[in-house]
C-alpha cells in the first residue's frame, strides 16, 4: 500500500521515533511510505532530517503556518503525485489539515492518537476542537487500549477504534556509560533518571518533591532530568528550596538517552497524562527497573508488580515509597526490571506493531470494497 505520514513537530521526540521506525520497517516490507511535515519557515526539520538519514521518502509543507490554505494545496498535490491510498495524520494541526486535504481525492485519512496534554489554554482549545474531528473520523488508531477508551469516553465510536500500541526497538544495545562521572555525581551514589519535556503534564515537580519526602531514606539518591522547556527554572527554584540543589541534576536535551536510561538504577515517569510513554518503554526493554504513574496505557506496560512500580498520579508521597522500595533492594529491583523486559519484548516489538498495522490496513481496505 501506499501511506503517508504528517505531522507538525518540533523536535524528534516520542512520536516521531514511533513514526520512522514504523516507516522503516514497512519499507523493507515491501510498502511505499512517505513522511511528512511542515516547515514554518524553518532551516531544518528534526523528523524529516532523521528520516532522510534512513532512506526514506520525504516531503515538506512549506508555509508559514500549518492552517494556512496554501498547506491544504500543498498536501493535495503530494497525495495525488505519490498516489497515496492512507494519510495518517499526527495531532491536532496535521488532523485539521489532513482533514482538508484528502476531501475529494479519496484518499482515506487516519488519525493517530497519542492522548491530549491540555498544556496551556491554547493547547486545550486546538485540543477541543481536535475532538471534533476525531468523532467524525471513519477510522483511528491510538497507541493504548486506555487511550481508545479516552476517545470512546470523548464521543467516538467504539469499532471506528484501533489500537496499535506504541512500540521499541527491543534488538538494541546501547552503548555503556557511566552516570556518575558523565553528571559529576558522588561515587555510589544511587542514581534516578526521568526523561521528557519540562512541561507541567509531564509531573516532574511531584517528582522533585518525591526526592525531598524520601531524603532520609535514601539520603545520596541522585535524579538526572533528561529534557528542557519552559519549567526548567521553576524546577531549579524548587529544587533550592527544598535543599536538593546538589541532588537534583537538569541534564537538557541530549542525543544519549537510551544509554542513560539503561545505566539508571531506577527510571521514574511521574506524568499526569499519556498516551504509551516511549521512555518507559525504552527503560523496560533495555532491563532498567521503573516506577511510573498510572496514566493513560502505563498499566499495559506495567500490569503488575512483578513487572516495575505503578502508582497513583500527583502523588509524591506514592512515588516516594516507590523509589525507596526499589533503591533499598538491589534483588528486587533486578527480578521486577526482568519481568518488565520480557513484557515489553514479548508484546510491544517493533515487529509486533508493524504486523498489527498491516493487518489493520488490509482490514479497512477490504472494509471499504
């Protein structure tokens, strides 16, 4: 078949990880494939780079904005000259315009569904509006099974859902580091990392008090906070405040991740919202031990406790116990971090999803015969 990909991204985080290496593997499967994206009057675009450094098929909508009419055009022409049959379309920008584009061309469009982070109130109103066009859709696929009861509790029909779960490279093998001399940590001291964007729907502040709640528990724990944005300052003045400016470390966006995440003694996702968290799935498959929050399809991932820590969200008194249970026993924390391994290599690979999602394609277009 032949699908396109559009997204409007900032960087190349969780979901455009999701889409090149679901690209990769279709490609080598035999399906023609395109990504997607949107200048906005940009040099250079993450995703597109990244995707081009694969190999793969590239086209950029180069307009100013996302919503102006001209990206609607542009769209049109690149669907009609690949011959596209599927447009999946990423988020709220790429679902508007996607929604405009392929009217008329017959070229179906599936929205992909990640969840909603109600960031800011301008995030909340492109959100809701977003919804609409979700309950419209003939067809969507979110990445948990927790995220398509969110949309069916948002007004979507139940069987126009599909669920193709967010997935990881489970073949990889990161590179050895060493945590504390890359941060300038203590020697021994036991190390917690979190990864994500400094935002407030991300929990980090729950996370920085956690540590203050379990200081005399584990009083040389040190947490790395992979990641910027906006909350960076307000998360080093809490951290003075609460005496932890020598423990808490804001390590910035960084090309190393996978290989932080699996020389952590202990990987914490203290989120309000998700959809399927890439790094919770990275920290699994790499055999690093987890605490995460209970949103969105975490519970997928962590079903039970011999699989990692789940605990309730915006409590950092739950996320404290967490990590002092999984800091004080080093035999714990091995036999929970293995079961959660074998989890995520049995049910969230690469291969897994990419073999969901031709099946699903196959599906709707003997649906639509």
């Amino acid at each position: 078949m032949r699908i396109c990909h559009l997204i409007a991204s900032n960087f190349a985080g969780g979901p455009e990880k999701q889409i090149v290496e679901l690209t990769t593997r279709l490609v080598e499967f035999g399906w023609e494939v395109r990504i997607g994206s949107f200048r906005e009057g940009r040099s250079e675009v993450e995703i597109i780079s990244r995707a081009q450094a694969r190999g793969l098929e590239t086209f950029l909508i180069d307009t100013r904005s996302p919503f102006s009419p001209a990206a609607v055009l542009q769209l049109r022409r690149q669907l009609r000259d690949f011959g596209a049959e599927i447009l999946l379309t990423h988020g709220y920008k790429a679902d508007t315009v996607g929604r405009l584009g392929v009217r008329g061309t017959g070229v179906r469009q599936i929205p992909v569904v990640r969840g909603f982070t109600g960031e800011d109130r301008k995030i909340r109103l492109y959100e809701a509006l977003d919804r609409r066009i979700l309950k419209s859709a003939s067809a969507l696929v979110s990445v948990s099974e927790a995220t398509k009861r969110m949309l069916v509790d948002h007004g979507v029909r139940a069987e126009r859902v599909h669920v193709v779960h967010n997935s990881v490279d489970c073949l990889l093998q990161p590179t050895s580091v060493d945590l504390h001399d890359l941060f300038s940590l203590p020697a021994g001291a036991p190390v917690v990392v979190a990864a994500g964007r400094l935002s407030p729907e991300k929990g980090h502040r729950f996370l920085v008090e956690a540590l203050a709640i379990c200081q005399e528990a584990c009083p040389q724990a040190q947490l790395v906070l992979l990641g910027d944005g906006k909350l960076r300052g307000a998360l080093e003045e809490q951290a003075t405040a609460l005496g932890l400016s020598d423990r808490v470390h804001l390590a910035g966006f960084r090309q190393d991740v996978l290989e932080c995440l699996a020389a952590a003694d202990l990987v914490v996702n203290p989120s309000l919202t998700e959809g399927l968290p890439n790094v919770v799935l990275e920290a699994m498959s790499v055999g690093t031990a987890v605490a995460a929050t209970d949103v969105g399809g975490v519970a997928e991932l962590i079903p039970d406790p011999d699989r990692g820590w789940l605990v309730e969200a915006g409590r950092p008194e739950a996320l404290a116990a967490a990590m002092v249970e999984a800091l004080s026993s080093d035999e714990e924390r091995r036999r929970r971090a293995a079961g959660g391994r074998a989890h995520v290599r049995e049910h969230f690979s690469f291969e897994v999803q990419r073999r969901r999602f031709c099946e699903l394609c196959e599906q709707l277009a003997a649906d639509a015969c």
